[in-house]
C-alpha cells in the first residue's frame, strides 16, 4: 500500500508537466506546418502574380486572398469577418477579448477553413501599404481560441515573404521589431508575448527559440 501511495503521488506530479509538454510539442508542430504550408502558397503566387514587391497591400482582407492566394490553398469554406465573428471569439493571451485589433473589428478581413483544419485570416488594414497580416487557428474552433496558445499571426513583406508579425516592416509603426530579441518579445510591449500582454508576438518568440516553446514561455 505504501508502495501504491508513492506511485500514486509520483505519477500526480509528473503526468500534468508529461501532458504539458506533449501539449506544447504538437502546438509546434502544427504552427511549423501551417507556416511552410502559407510561405510556401506565397511563393507559387509570386510565379503567378509577380514578385510580392508589386503586390497591393492596400487591398482589403477579402480582395488580397482574391488576388493573390486563393487558388494556392485547398479549403472547406471562405467567409467574411462580419460573419466569421458570428460563430469565432478571439482571446488575447491576457484573457482580455479582442476589442480592438483587425482580426475582430474589420468586417472586410477574410477567414478561410483549410481541409487541414486550420482557421486562416486575411486581415484588412485601412491605409496600411507595406505588409498584409495573416492570422492561423492551428485547431479551428477547438478552445482556447488564444493568442499565443492555439491563434498565431504573422505578416506578409517584401522582400521576406511570411514573418511572424512585428518583423521589419511586418507591424505598425510602435510595435515592430528588427531582430528576433527575445528580451523585447517576452516583455512589457503591448503586443509582447506576456501573460499580462496581447501575445501577438508569440509566433515570433517561438520562431527566436528555434521552433521551441521554452519554459519560460507563458503557457
């Protein structure tokens, strides 16, 4: 009996971090996917539609996938956010809802369910002319919907193609970046990948820790 106490203690501490850890390897996996599976739609649309410095950023969510993605992707279903945010509530990684950024406030952003499973979005950016924003849902509508957790964002530049948001010209103004820190991304920047921040920049940090999530992220 005692014996069966010390396995039975053992295993409570042990299996909640072995079930974390499984938890935070697929959420990799599946983000790296999605990531090669996007870079890689942006690099046939450049044999399509020219290199990606001519594109126009200045479209709408709905005319940019339009133009310059859609046949690159095989989907179950494409909708606007104006109805997207009908059955679909994004979560900042500090529990706040989204209230204010584009993937929630501009009805011309654009979603499309992949055959992967994946949730992705085009986002509008009214007088934005340098980078589009891609959003991914790596498990659709599962839970949490959460920035950092189960939701990503990234960008569309020239001349990198996709980055993680912030990078270079890939974000607005006060909230970018030029190298992967991850001091900066960790810190107390409203975007940064913080417990008490939005988590837009996570995509990136687990980019700079070599498509790890470390311990010290904020699972």
């Amino acid at each position: 009996m005692i014996t069966l106490g010390i396995i039975g203690v053992v295993a409570a501490l042990t299996i909640p971090g072995l079930i974390s850890n499984h938890q935070k390897k697929v959420t990799v996996t599946q983000l790296k996917k999605a990531y090669s599976e996007i870079s890689q739609a942006v690099k046939l649309s450049q044999i399509q539609n020219g290199d990606i410095s001519g594109w126009d950023f200045t479209l709408s969510g709905t005319d940019f996938y339009n133009t310059y993605l859609k046949d690159y992707f095989i989907k179950n279903k494409e909708l606007p956010n104006s109805e997207f945010k009908k059955e679909y509530i994004v979560t900042n990684m500090n529990d706040n809802e989204c209230s204010s950024e584009v993937w929630c406030t501009q009805n011309d952003s654009y979603y499309v369910y992949l055959s992967n499973g994946y949730i992705m979005g085009i986002m509008s950016h009214p007088g934005q002319t340098k980078y589009k924003s891609i959003t991914v849902d790596i498990n659709g509508f599962k839970r949490p919907n959460k920035l950092g957790k189960d939701f990503f964002v990234f960008s569309i530049i020239a001349p990198d193609g996709l980055v993680p948001y912030g990078y270079k010209d890939g974000g607005i103004s006060a909230q970018k970046y030029d190298t992967l820190d991850r001091d900066k991304l960790k810190g107390t920047n409203e975007y940064a990948c913080n417990a008490q921040r939005k988590g837009i920049w996570c995509s990136a940090l687990i980019m700079a820790d070599g498509w790890e999530i470390k311990d010290d992220y904020p699972w």
